[in-house]
C-alpha cells in the first residue's frame, strides 16, 4: 500500500500499485473529473505528481501533455499507477466540487393543491380508566374532529407513534396522505415538502412551503456518479459491468439526496423525518438508476425505458430517509432519452407555451428541444456531447471559479471576464462559445472551422493549431490558455448537433424559424450562454433577441410545481402522455442534416426545409 497525499486539499489515501491514482481519489472521497469514465479519452482529470513516481506515461497522457510538462508531472490520474508514497497537486479545474450551482429557475405561481394534508391533534393522554390504545386514539381523534373514517397507520409511523405521542406531550400534527397516517410531527411544523432535481452532473433541492409553495431553501451538489463518467452512457456501461456496480450508482445518487435533504433542512431547522412529501425529476438514465431500475435497454435501439408513467412509491422503499411513511412522486418520462426532467421543463413553461408557436432548449451533455406547434408538442433528444460543460477541450472546465466564462476577441487582444474574477484557470462552456462565435467573426476559423495559420496569436503545439486566450507570461509562467482546432471541432459537433435536433422539429412541423414566436432556453448553461454567440455559430435560429428567454433550471421549478400540487401532477402526466417524440437515428436525411449543421454561421439557407 502507498499513501497518497491529495494537496491543497490536504486529504491522505491508500492505494495499491493495482489502483489509479483516479481510484485513489474516488476511494478517499475527492471528486476528480472523469468525463470519459477513466479510459484516457477526455483529459479532464489531469493532475501533477508533485513528489513520488508513478507507471510510465501512457499514449494518452504523451497526447494530453508537452515533454515539459510530463516532466513537470503532470498526467492523467485514471492513466497513472503509483510506484512509491506520491503527493499529489489537484488543480481547480480537475475538482468536480467547485462548480457553480445553478438552482434557481423560473418561478411561477400556483395554487397549491397538495398530496398530503395535515390535522392539528389534541389528545387527552390515556389513564387507568381510558385505556384507548395510542394509535386507536389519534384514529378516534380524526374520526370525531375531521370526520376522517378507519385512517390506516404506515408500520414506521407506528413503530414511533408511541414515543413520540409522549414526547410531544400528546399534541401533534398527523399527516395524511388518501387515508393513511404517514408521519406525526411537531404542532409547531409546518407542510414542508422536498423536490429533487438530478441532473447527470448536478443534483438540485429545494424545501419547499406545501401551504403556499413558495420555496424555503435549495441547494445544489455534484452529482457524485460524475467522478465515473459524465455523460450518461459511461454511466450505463459501468452499470452494465455488475449488479455490484449499479447497486454503487444507485447508493452513491441515494446517499447524496440524503445528505443534501438533511443539509437543506438544517436551514431551516427543522429535521429529515418533517418532510412529508417529495416530487423527483431526472433524465431517464438517471431515474433508472435512483429507482434500481435496468438501464441496458436505455443504450441500444430501439430505446426503450422500463417504465414512462409517474410513479408513487413509499420514499424508505427507495432508500430515502423522509417522514417515516412518506411517499415520493416521480414524474413521468417521455422516451428512453426524453426524462421526466423535461417534463418538468413543459410543466413550468405551459403558461409561457400558450403564448404561440415555441420552440424549449435543455442544454446539456444531452440537449432536449421540444416544439409547441397548435399546442401539438414535439420533441427531440441530440447527443451534444459535454463540450460545454468543459469535458474533450483541452483548457476546458466546469463553470466554476477561474473558468472564463464570457470573452471578446479584438484584432490581437483578448479580453475576458472569469468566474469570481480571479486569474483564468481554464474555459468553461459560455467562454468557449464566445471564442469560437469571435474566431469565426474575426475570420481567424473559416465557416468549415478551420483556423488559419496568419494570426499572430495561433500557434502549433501538439502538432496542431491552437489559439492563445491568455498567454504564458500572463499566466506568470503557467501554461497558456488556449482554443486548439480540436476544441473548435468539438463545438462543431455539439452545436451541429443541437441545430440538426431543431431542424428536424421545424422539417416535421413543416414550419421554418421565422414563424417561431419565441425560443426559451432552460438549464444552467443555458442561463449563462451568450445568446448572440450562439446565434453568431449557427447553434440556434437567428431570430430577434427579443424572441428568446433564458429561464434557469426550469426542472427543479417543475419538481417543484408537481410537489405542491395534485392537479399538476396529473398535467404533468397529460403533458408526457400527449408529446410525440421523434428518433433522430431512424430520421430520414438526418446525416446530411447533421453535417450541414456543423458549418458554422447563421445562413438559413443551410437549411432549405427540404419537406415544406
Ligand atoms: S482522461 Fe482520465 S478520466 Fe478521461
């Protein structure tokens, strides 16, 4: 065993010479990047050994890294085995806890409406002479004051009904879900529900008022899968591997959404087992894998998930520590690619969808776009892959503090403004379409995307072409920042992919964008996308900056929604139930749409509708 020393976080490890120092880190609780799943591929977990050896350089780290810095030690932690004790330098932008976290979205107001109730009770403690049974008395007592008939009691809440009918001194609230008893709380407490938003790299939750729904408190948190890969299909695979490995995801996202729920309720003070309700969205991959669910099928054709419709299960049969017979509502899913986290998206947005035909973009490593036509809804699902949320650039990261996140290019000079403003320590998704939009404004790269030799700020290195951002000596001596031609193929294909995914939807509508009253663009990268850059690459239909709104994390708002009332509940499933859902893979021309997308600029006629 060699001890593994992880600085400036100033945590220690074990690891054996079997073990990657990416192991290592996931076995000590540090959360490295590893967009790729640790096969070499994705350059997000670089980090430097900074005393100590380790297993000869791989083909991927001589790829990632120049002599110099391989002799500086820097390398790939899922590449590099230890030979010795090693102390290890984890640079910011390898850390995935750091990352700004987007919780707030559209907030809209509803008339809450919801699936528990809770009924004040005063009892008279029993005696020699009244030998009532506890729970018999609490059902007597909502029989006689709220005309509740035969209330059944859930097993955990009674269990604890008679410890608690004391401690409270014989008044409480009795929480009622249909006719069953599902928790005994304080007098004092109020209806306080939990609404879950997982995302395959962050986790959104909100406690929230279920008398007024407004929200109490949110939070967001990495979503601990991501240090095995950040896209979903990563995730399916190590799924695929063993039961032992899904059952592992599955802990890991259960844990999380403990310790989150418990965090949030520390806020406010009050305690996990006062929860009452919960509300869940999550793309379907990840609501597979939070319900236990096979999530094989998910990877191959033709895509189908094990289950669409909403689902209402007791929240401890799925590992949730809430009230002790508290039930969770899981949205519906729309297709094996469309979750209910999308849903959620449609729910939020029906009042803003009214207002004509509407085209929703949730951009992520998978990008949902739904087109509301004659209130006909339908939908697509494009692998735009984790370019923007930093994975497969060379200088890329998470939108965390140091990442450039907004950039002007002018003539030689680059300016540009970091999260936190401090010094640059690499570009997250926003900056890097803000570079490709000003390079190809600036003819630096041509529409095909090829960058041109004759600027003074393009070098080769690595045997390519790159464009310094920030330089070297800016960086007092670091290495400079750059946009390789590779990044710029990257952008490439997630924007052509996104914009094929749009196009379709108009083709099939047989609409072109200029009828589109409005564009909403929802999801943390979304928010802080420069929707001028975006125009400026081709990404999205170059429409009137007035026709689009950029709407935050419109799925937590949805989750929300959903937690505080009933009826929405059933608008959500009416939603997934009536929303077509179109398989890019099996779409005809879909190819050539693909790569006719990929040019960059906003020239419509790219895009003939060829079905109009
Ligand atoms: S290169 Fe190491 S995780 Fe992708």
């Amino acid at each position: 065993l060699f001890q593994i020393d992880f600085e400036p976080l100033g945590k220690r490890g074990q690891c054996t010479s079997e073990m990657s120092l990416l192991d290592c880190a996931r076995q000590t609780g540090i959360g490295i990047n590893s967009v790729c799943g640790g096969i070499g591929d994705c350059q997000s977990c670089k980090i430097q050994i900074i005393d100590g050896t380790s297993s000869p350089p791989t083909e991927s780290e001589l790829k990632a890294f120049s002599e110099r810095e391989i002799r500086d030690g820097w390398r790939l932690a899922c590449q590099s085995y230890p030979t010795s004790a090693c102390k290890l330098n984890i640079p910011p932008e390898s850390m995935t806890t750091m990352q700004r976290m987007q919780t707030e979205g559209i907030q809209t107001k509803i008339s809450p409406d919801p699936a528990v109730k809770l009924f004040p009770v005063n009892l008279s403690s029993p005696s020699m002479n009244d030998q009532l049974a506890d729970a018999d008395r609490v059902i007597h007592y909502l029989d006689t004051s709220y005309s509740i008939k035969d209330a059944l009691v859930d097993i955990d809440v009674l269990r604890q009904l008679s410890r608690h009918l004391r401690a409270m001194d014989w008044r409480c609230k009795v929480a009622i879900r249909s006719n069953e008893i599902i928790g005994i709380i304080p007098q004092t407490s109020s209806r306080v529900g939990l609404a879950i938003d997982i995302g395959s790299t962050k986790i959104a939750g909100y406690l929230v008022n279920l008398d007024d729904g407004n929200t109490l408190c949110s939070k967001g948190i990495v979503n601990p899968q991501v240090s095995y890969g950040e896209d979903i299909i990563s995730r399916i695979q190590l799924a695929m591997k063993s039961v032992t490995e899904a059952v592992m995801l599955r802990q890991l996202v259960l844990d999380a959404i403990n310790g989150l729920a418990a965090d949030l309720c520390q806020d406010i003070n009050i305690k996990p087992w006062e929860i009452i309700d919960a509300a869940i969205v999550g793309n379907t991959v990840m609501h597979h894998l939070f319900l236990g669910l096979p999530v094989g099928q998910l990877a191959n054709a033709p895509f189908i998930p094990a289950i669409s419709k909403a689902l209402d299960i007791k929240a401890r049969h799925n590992g949730l520590n809430l009230a002790p017979g508290a039930y969770i509502h899981i949205l519906p899913n729309i297709a094996g690619f469309i979750g209910s986290d999308h849903t959620a998206v449609l729910l939020t947005l029906t009042d803003t969808i009214a207002r004509g035909t509407t085209l929703i973009l949730d951009i992520g490593t998978n990008t949902e776009v739904s087109l509301i036509n004659d209130s006909q809804i339908s939908c697509v699902s494009c692998a735009s892959g984790p370019a923007f949320e930093g994975g497969h650039i060379k200088h890329g990261m998470r939108a965390a503090e140091g990442a450039i996140e907004r950039l002007k290019i002018t003539d030689v000079s680059v300016k540009y403004q970091t999260i936190g403003s401090i010094p640059p320590i690499g570009i997250c998704g926003s900056g890097l379409l803000d570079a490709v939009a000003q390079l190809y404004c600036g003819q630096v790269i041509d529409a095909g995307g090829k960058m041109q030799k004759n600027h003074p700020r393009v070098r080769v290195s690595n045997n390519q072409l790159e464009f310094i951002l920030v330089t070297e000596d800016e960086r007092d001596g670091k290495p400079a920042i750059t946009i390789t031609q590779k990044d710029v193929r990257e952008v490439q294909l997630a924007k052509g992919a996104i914009r094929a995914g749009i196009q379709v939807l108009l083709e099939n509508n047989r609409i072109n964008e200029g009828k589109l009253d409005q564009v909403i663009i929802a999801g943390a990268f979304g928010t802080y996308l420069d929707i001028n850059s975006a125009i400026m690459i081709g990404m999205i239909p170059s429409l009137p900056s007035g026709h689009y709104s950029q709407v935050g994390n419109a799925a937590g708002a949805g989750a929300k929604i959903a937690l505080a009332s009933i009826a929405k509940r059933k608008e959500a499933q009416a939603i997934a139930s009536r929303t077509r859902y179109i398989e890019l893979g099996s779409y005809t021309g879909f190819n050539e749409l693909f790569i006719n997308s990929t040019y960059l600029g906003s020239s419509p006629e790219q895009y003939k509708t060829r079905r109009l």
